[in-house]
C-alpha cells in the first residue's frame, strides 16, 4: 500500500489548522456579538419589563428616553469627563511619545512602562488606590479628579497607537525640515503632527470611548453630586430593571459601531494598533 506523500501530509495539517482557526474565529465571534444583539433585541421590546426574546418588537422605549431626564444628565456628565478625558490624554501621550521616541537610553523604556502601568493593575483596585490617595493628600472626590483618575487610565491608548505611527516616520524629513532653518515647533506642526495625526486620532478615540465607558474610577472618584452614565445605567439594573436601560445600552452599541467605522475610515484604527 503506497504511503502518503509528505506534500499531502503538509495539505492535511493546514486544513486541520485552518479548521481549528476557523472555528475558534467563529466561538470569538458568537461570544462577542451575540450578547450586544441580545441588548439590542431587548430594547424594541413592547412589553414593559425586560424580557428575552420579547413578546413584541416596538420603539416606545427609545422615544421613551426623550423624558429621561436624569438619563440625559448623566450621559451628558459623562460626554463632558470623556471629552476632557481625551484632550488631556492626547496631549500628554503623544508629548511622552515623542520623548520616548527620542530616547536612547534605559529611562525611555522606564518612562514606556510606567505609562502603562494602569493597563496591567486591575481596574478596581486602581479606583480605590485613587480614593485613598486623594484622601491621603486632603482632597475630596470631584469632577477634575474624576478626569484625571480617567487620564491615567486613558494615556496608555494614545501612547501606544503615537508610538506606533512614529515607528513609520522617515527621520529623513525631520533633519530636511531642520537644514531648511524651521525650529523644533514648527517642525513638529508641520512634519511631525500630520504624519502621526492617524495614530494620535487612533488613540484619542480609544481614550474617548474607554473613558466615556468607564465603571471602576467613576465609582470611586465621583462625588455624590456627579452620576455618570455607565454608574447611572448600573444602579438602574440593580433596582428596578427599566427597559429604558437596555434602550441606552443599544443607542451606546449602534454609535460605538459608527464611531467605529469612521474611526476606520478617516484614522485607520486597526492599522494604528498593529
């Protein structure tokens, strides 16, 4: 009985990988998707508590939302500490971008990890580490600690998508732009900023939605004054299971997508992030 060929033993082990491949794809997707449709679904529901699958498909619950009036003052809370969030994040990562960038020694990559150090501790006990330091220092939990809790874990999202596009930056054209007499400023609005723009803008975007999105510092840092959105949307599940909640969570879905899509579009996300 003649053997098998090795090209036909190479030809069966790439199609079990690409089997294995497909199908772990396919259980990430399900995984991933499958619980935004469910939130989704359930917000056209008719009836009036959460159910799934609903009884009935309406849009009462989304015309509800035009009355809700703390809803609407939480997520505009939250819009204004995203905002803030993101312009602050923008500038200090991509100053510590460029300083990394121009580094040579052991102290540019310290300066690397400790910016990102917020990714590696877990979100909860970063907020409750915040909590106890403000206090520690006299202070007393408020918006602008909200936005600088916010800060620290946001910076890291810029830092790396700047540091990648600047990876891609000819040093060329710095030094062309020096010999034609322009100063580090100039040569910086003029050559740098355009050519990382797409980077900066990658990062920004992902600083505005994880800062827009935040539960962990805004639950320690925000003072019984300020509700943001994600914190509001939270206490709401907890008590009383408004349909209006699931209505929010798919208006966030639907938006997060076209924001997402544009970011792709404009800024090329997913090549920043490589």
């Amino acid at each position: 009985m003649p053997k098998p060929s090795p090209a036909t033993s190479i030809d069966w082990d790439a199609l079990s990988l690409r089997v294995v491949f497909v199908t772990l794809t396919g259980i990430a997707v399900v995984f991933l998707v499958g619980p935004s449709l469910i939130v989704i679904i359930t917000s056209l529901t008719a009836s009036q508590s959460l159910r799934f699958p609903p009884s009935g498909l309406s849009l009462q619950w989304y015309v509800a939302l035009l009355d809700a009036d703390q809803m609407q003052r939480a997520a505009w809370t939250s819009l204004v500490v995203a905002a803030w969030t993101t312009a602050i994040a923008a500038v200090l990562g991509t100053a510590t971008a460029l300083a990394i960038a121009r580094s040579r020694g052991a102290w540019g990559k310290a300066l690397d990890l400790l910016f990102m150090s917020p990714l590696l501790l877990p979100a909860l006990a970063f907020g409750f580490a915040a909590l106890v330091f403000i206090y520690r220092l006299g202070l007393r939990p408020s918006v602008p600690l909200l936005v600088l809790g916010h800060v620290v874990v946001c910076v890291p999202f810029v830092l790396r998508t700047t540091l990648a596009a600047l990876t891609q930056l000819d040093p060329a054209l710095l030094d062309a732009s020096a010999s034609l007499g322009a100063n580090s400023w100039m040569t910086f609005r003029r050559v740098t900023l355009p050519l990382i723009g797409r980077g900066v803008g990658a990062g920004s975007f992902l600083a505005f939605m994880a800062s827009f999105d935040n539960v962990p510092v805004s639950l320690f840092l925000a003072d019984e004054r300020t509700e943001v959105l994600p914190i509001h949307l939270w206490q709401q599940i907890e008590t009383n299971l408004d349909v209006r909640t699931a209505a929010v969570s798919g208006l966030i879905v639907v938006l997060t997508l076209l924001l997402m899509l544009m970011a792709e579009w404009f800024a090329g996300l997913t090549r920043q992030l490589r």
